[in-house]
C-alpha cells in the first residue's frame, strides 16, 4: 500500500507538469503547421504589402537638394597694399556654419524667391504644389496681417475673368489685371503666358488655390528643413541641403542661399571699409581747411614784414618741427581713443563696431584694443543671431548681455590705460619743445615768426598728405573684395524622393508581413494543445502505450451507416482497418470467441465510426461480430444503421426484453448489432448490475467478436469495467481534436486501474505531402507484432490513394513531369 501510495503522488507530480501549452522543441510539427498555414502567410504578406503601397500612394513626397560649398573670402587689394585686413582673423568652419543657419539670412534668402505667393492644384486627398508653374500671378497689399495663410479658390470662367471665393466665402466674379479690393487685403491676378504666348488660364481645369505667405512665419516654418553642417574642415568646404515637397523648390532654396551669403559676406566686409572713408573724408575736410589757414598767414606775413629768408631759423626749425610732429602724432593717437571711447560711452547698446575698427589701423595701441574691439563685435553678432530664437527677457539674452557689458568694461579700462599713456608722453615733448625755444629766444622776433608758421604749415601738409594716401588706400580696398566663397557642386533638382524611400518601404511591408506571419505561427505552435501525431501520444504518456494503428481522415462523405469498409474494400481506410484487425492478433491469439471494448475521453472523437468498421472488417474476415451500443446517454448506433431505438441493451439490462428481440441484422453479412434502447435514468447502476456479464456470455456462445461501445470515459465511468474485462480495451484519439491532456486519461487506465492490454487509435490522419507524423504503420507493444508495413502510395494500388499536388512554391518554380 505504501509502494502504491508513493507511486500514486509521483504520477500526480507527473501529472501536474503537463501544460496545456506546446512546450516541446518539435521542428517537424512546427514545418507542418507552417505548410497548413502558407496560404496565411501570402495573405499576411500581402496585406503588409498592399498597406505599404497604399501609404506610398498616399503621402506627400519629400525630395532633397544639396551643394558643396567652399567658404573663404579675401582681399586682393589688401595684399598689393599691405593694408592691415583685421576680418580675416580668428575664423573658421564654425562661423560660416552659424551665419548660413541664422533666420536673418535664410529669411533674406527666401526673399529672393517667388514664395510671397505659394499656388497649388486641389486634389482629392492630396494637393500639389506648382511652384514656378502656376498659370496665373498674383499680386496684393495687406491690410490685415490676418489674411495671410488663407486659402483663396479660383475658378476660371473664360479668358478675361474667373471667381474668387474662401473656404467659407463666395467673393465673386473678377477680371484679371484689375485690382480687387477686400476687407484684409487688395489682390490683382495677373495671367500668365505660355512659350506660344497664349493664355496657361484656358483649357485650365483643375481646380487650384494660392496662399498669402508672412515671410517671417514661412522662415520660421523652413527653416527646420535646412540642414548646413562642415563637410571637410581641411578644405573649408560645407554641405547645404534643404528638404520640401517639391524639387524644384529644393534645389532653388538652396542656390539662393548660397548667393544670399556671398552678397551678405561682401556687404558686412566691405562696411568697415566704407566707414573708414567716411571717417578719412571728415579729417580731410578740417585738415585742408588748415592747410590753407596756414599758408594765407605765411603769405599775409611775408608781405606785412617784406620777409624772404629764413636762413638763421635752420637748425631752430628742423628741431622743433621733428617735436612738433611726434606731438601731433601723439594728439592723433589721443583724439582716435577718445573718439572710441565716447561712441562706446554715449551708447552702450549700439555699439558700430565697423566704425571703431578703421579708426584704429597705424596707431601704436591698434594690435591690443583691435582684438577687444573684435571680441565684442562676435559677441554682439552671437546677441543678434540668439535674438531669433529666444525672447528678450530670457536667461540667455541676459547672461549674452553681461558678457557684452564686461567686454566694454575692459575695453574702456585699456583705453583709459592707453590716454593715461599718452598724456606723460605728450607732457615730455611739451618739455623739450620749451626747452627748445629757450636756446633759440636769441633769433630775432620775426624770423622766430616766420619759422613758426612755417612749421605749422607742414605739419598740415604732412598730415593732410598722409590721409590722402591713406583715402586712396582704403577706396583700392574697397573695390578690391572679391568673394572666395565657391559652389564646387552645384545644386540639382532630385528626381527621388528621400521620403518616402519607395524600396524600403515595400522591403518593410515585407518583413512586416513576414514578421507577424511567423507571430502567428509561433502562437499557434506554442497554443496548439491538440494531438497531431501518435508520437505526441507517447511522448506526453507516462505509461508504456501500445499503438494499435491510425485511420486516415475519410474525404468523403460518411454515409449514415458510417459503415465504410465494404463500400471501397481496396480503399486506404479500409486497409487502415485491416491493418488493426492484424494487429488485434498480437493482443490475443486464441480461437475463442473475444470482447473488444470501445472508448474514448469525450464525444465527437470517432470511437463509434471505429466500433462500426472494426466490426464492418472483421465481419469482412468472415467472423461472426455483433455491437452493444452501451452509450445509453448519448446513443449512436441505431441512428447509424438507421433503426429504431425501442428496445436494445437498457431493456435487457432490466429483463424487459429477450436478446433475440434486439438482435439487428445489417447490411454486411456477418454483421449484427444491439442498440442502446430508451435511455435510462441510472445507466451506470445497469452496467454494473453484473445482467451485462450474463449478457455478453450468452452473445459469446453464438458470436466469435462483441464489440462494446462504451460512453466516453473522460465523460463517465460507466465503462471502465467493460474495459477491464475486454479482451481488446481500445481507445480512440481524434487527429487535430483530441488535446494533449486527454493523455492522462490513458494513464490513469493502464498504471491506476491497471488495465495493461489498452491500445490506442488515432482516428482521422491526414494523408499525403501535409499530413504530419508519416503514414500509419505504427506496431503494436512497442516493438513485437505488426508495424510499418502499410504506407500510403505504392504505385497506385488504393483505388482512392491521394494524388500528389504541387505546392504553391512548386508550382510557381518547380519543374513540369
């Protein structure tokens, strides 16, 4: 008892690690499921496939346009002149990075092109833009900014006129080339001409629209679009590109803003320039009016004084205009810095920095506050460029603000330094200039005069040459900028899309399809729970199963007998029965008469079709068989040889009727059965009321076979002392229908109830190239009697053997036999 207990809780163990899911590595039921379901796949991939080209048809096109861009600009004048060129200083791929990305740029970029206006044709889903194509031109004036954006539909009526409306409003009728005069704006659609010189309006019939763009929100709205980023920091070159639904449109943008840059850079270059000329005319004005000042005092001098040498004043005035000069030189140097300091002094926030720069070129101060000076113009340039995408009270206008501030500071401290400077070196030169003047009091008054004015005079010569020259230099500078910036590769208008990239898209339709095909079909291999095989049978059993044989899934209609093996006896599923009438002499191979017991573990598995062709193929054989319908619940037989139900094995049972009175004859010689009679209140009360023995006894005495078809055993116990009893204990699995756990129920027979002689049938096998687990040739008891000889296919011989089909795969590329 204790052997059995400990037995008893490791079969329940056992029991409890079945899953009802497919947990098992079995690639050739995974290869089988995916054969039943291919036509799935194509299905699947199909529809992958047909979505992808529905989005491809569907949405917008996005084409790409690019150029190479070669940046760096020089001066040639500046080299022939050895002028001082401080915008070349300090920069790099950066900047011109920085500049090309700015909104200020890019929206004087977009200026230059026809995009005041955008038109387009209406279609049913998707509208087109015909950019540089629209037949007509419109013109307007804004008098409320709210109109822009705003669809205006136009209808051309005939070659002089058309209608106007809005998404909510009929406008009217107008002409072309005649102003039209609206609350928000005044519009004048203007025709345009084709090469031929007639009309684009005529014949025009697609419906269109134009839209009235604000270029600072249609920047706003591009700019994401453009892309600018170095492309060889070596060769100073970068790569533009802009993206937009029409390719035309990309590539324009981005030649024009190639353009729009190389005018800009010569404008901002060639600035300081022009304020230094600015600053070089003023001085020569004041200085030319010296000039002349002083030579007018030499010649009212000459002629008050009658005075025509200055011989003995020599030496007294080459001394004393070397002095002279130096603190001319000195004042020059003290008034640039002062000038500088009071324009930064005067206004903080509107600092010119092309105008502080020239102001600097030859003084002996310039190389330091140059680079301060140039330092706080990239500081402000940065202040302009963070302008366009952060508002004035941010933290990072605030912090570029204090930055701006501390470099003025600095800059003023060092001019402050620079005049300090200046001021000693000026007291000297007034010192020796005295000192001077005292060696020489002893010259006469006159001629002391003379050298005086004398000296004055040149210094403003000297000084008004010097400016000339420098004007002079400073216009060759001027005329002499030459952009070095260069489109190496130039723009192309894209015939491909970069989006949607077609290929790709239908090869991800693909995959897709594929994917979620193989989705499904890993779900239906780990859900599948049904028995596709014997193998599965003996594989999720714990007891030692013995396989009578399987039974091919019958094509054709079953007749209401379900008596199908004397209908075709060369047919496969009569050689299936046969191949199990051959294997019930393994079991037992006496000559008395035998009890073959029917069961199965719930209804719908096909245990009566077995009872009836068993019974059909042993009576074949010649023997004498007779079938006890025992489901009295769920009767069959009598419906299956088409009988009546009146009297049968319950009113035997009960001594109500004699066996001769429910014995049936059927079509089949040999072949007798009993029916279930009217179903009783306590069938299972009847069958083990020991009257069934007797019953079966006296069956035996006339009869070599009793067939027994019991109720399913999954269901009720109502068969399982027929099955301990039987000589022939089978029962019946259903392909694809039975689930794997059914199992247990034949293990709860063989190891708990002891029933060793149970064999098993697999009923309704699919045949030919899809079935799964080969052909039915199983042996019974594992590995003694009968086993494998009946396969399917040999030449022919089966009068309904399946023809072999190709597969869609075969029949797509296999070859013709």
């Amino acid at each position: 008892m204790e052997e059995g207990s400990i037995s008893d809780r490791i079969k329940d163990e056992k029991s409890r690690k079945r899953s009802n899911f497919n947990t098992e590595s079995d690639p050739i039921l995974f290869f089988h499921l995916l054969r039943k379901n291919l036509i799935w796949f194509v299905i699947i991939i199909a529809i992958s496939v047909s979505l992808v080209l529905l989005y491809l048809r569907y949405t917008v096109p996005v084409y790409e346009s690019s150029l190479k861009f070669q940046v760096g600009s020089i001066n040639t004048a500046n080299e022939v002149l050895d002028v001082n060129d401080f915008h070349n200083k300090g920069e790099d791929l950066a900047k011109y990075v920085q500049i090309l990305t700015s909104k200020l740029l890019f929206k004087r970029t977009l200026e230059r092109l026809p995009l005041k206006v955008t038109y387009f044709n209406k279609g049913e889903i998707l509208d087109n833009e015909i950019y540089k194509a629209s037949p007509i031109s419109v013109e307007y004036v804004v008098k409320d900014s709210t109109v822009f954006g705003s669809r205006f539909y136009i209808d051309f009526i005939n070659e002089n006129g058309f209608n106007l409306r809005t998404d909510f409003t009929d406008l009217g009728k107008f002409a072309f080339n005649t102003p039209i005069d609206l609350p928000q704006v005044q519009l004048k659609v203007i025709p345009l001409l084709d090469e031929h010189g007639k009309q684009k309006t005529t014949g025009y019939q697609r419906e269109m629209y134009f839209i009235l763009n604000d270029m600072e929100t249609l920047t706003n709205a591009y700019i994401s679009r453009l892309t600018v980023f170095p492309h060889n920091h070596a060769a100073k070159t970068i790569q533009i590109s802009f993206q937009d639904n029409n390719p035309v449109k990309a590539k324009d943008v981005v030649t024009a803003l190639a353009n729009e840059y190389i005018d800009y850079d010569l404008e901002e270059r060639s600035k300081s320039s022009r304020k230094a000329l600015q600053f070089i005319d003023d001085q020569l004005d004041k200085y030319y009016n010296r000039v002349k000042k002083s030579e007018n005092s030499i010649q009212e001098f000459q002629k008050s004084n009658n005075y025509t040498t200055i011989d003995k004043s020599a030496a007294y005035f080459e001394r004393s205009n070397k002095l002279e000069n130096e603190l001319i030189d000195i004042d020059l140097q003290k008034s640039v810095l002062s000038e500088i300091k009071k324009s930064i002094s005067i206004d903080h926030a509107n600092v010119d920095v092309y105008k502080l720069l020239p102001l600097l070129v030859g003084t002996e101060y310039a190389e330091g506050i140059m680079s301060l000076i140039t330092n706080l113009k990239e500081l402000l340039l940065e202040k302009e460029n963070l302008q366009f995408k952060a508002t004035k009270d941010s933290e990072a206008i605030k912090a570029m603000d204090f930055k701006i501030e501390v470099q003025k500071k600095v800059l003023l401290e060092s001019i402050n330094s620079s005049v300090n400077k200046l001021d000693a070196k000026r007291k000297e030169l007034i010192s020796k200039i005295t000192e001077v003047e005292q060696k020489y009091l002893s010259v006469p008054a006159q001629e002391l005069e003379y050298a005086r004015l004398q000296r004055v005079l040149s210094i403003d010569e000297k000084f008004f040459t010097m400016l000339m020259e420098k004007r002079t230099e400073y216009s060759i500078s001027d005329a002499g900028f030459v952009s070095q910036h260069t489109i190496l590769d130039k723009a192309v208008v894209p015939g491909i899309p970069v989006y949607p990239n077609k290929k790709l898209f239908i090869v991800f339709g693909l995959v897709i399809g594929l994917v979620l095909s193989l989705m499904l079909l890993l779900a239906k291999y780990i859900m599948k729970n049904t028995i596709s095989s014997v193998d599965e049978i003996i594989r999720q059993s714990y007891a030692q199963i013995s396989v009578l044989g399987i039974i091919p899934k019958y094509k054709k209609d079953i007749p209401v007998s379900q008596l199908v093996v004397n209908k075709n006896p060369k047919s496969i599923i009569a050689e299936a029965f046969r191949a199990l009438r051959s294997n019930l002499q393994f079991i037992s191979g006496t000559e008395e008469s035998k009890l073959l017991a029917v069961t199965s573990t719930i209804s719908g598995e096909g245990k009566t079709f077995c009872a009836i062709n068993i019974a059909g193929i042993i009576a074949y054989s010649g023997k004498k068989v007779i079938i006890l319908d025992l489901d009295m619940r769920k009767p069959k037989i009598h419906l299956g040889f088409g009988v009546e139900n009146t009297i049968g094995m319950s009113t035997l049972l009960i001594d109500k009727a004699e066996i001769k009175e429910c014995v049936h004859h059927s079509e089949q010689e040999g072949l007798d059965f009993i029916t279930s009679g009217p179903v009783p209140p306590n069938p299972s009360e009847l069958i083990i009321s020991g009257k069934l023995e007797v019953i079966i006894d006296k069956l035996k005495e006339e009869y070599d076979f009793i067939i027994v078809d019991n109720p399913p055993i999954g269901l009720v116990s109502d068969a399982m002392e027929i099955l301990k009893k039987a000589d022939y204990p089978l029962y019946v699995f259903k392909n694809e229908y039975s689930k794997k756990y059914f199992v247990n129920n034949v293990d709860r027979l063989i190891l708990d109830n002891g029933i060793k002689k149970l064999s098993i049938i697999l009923n309704s096998v699919e045949t030919g190239k899809s079935s799964y687990g080969g052909g039915y040739g199983y042996g019974y008891g594992g590995g003694y009697g009968y086993g494998g000889g009946y396969g399917y296919g040999y030449g022919g011989y089966y009068e309904d053997e399946p023809k072999e089909r190709d597969g869609l795969l075969s029949r797509l590329f296999g070859k013709k036999k």
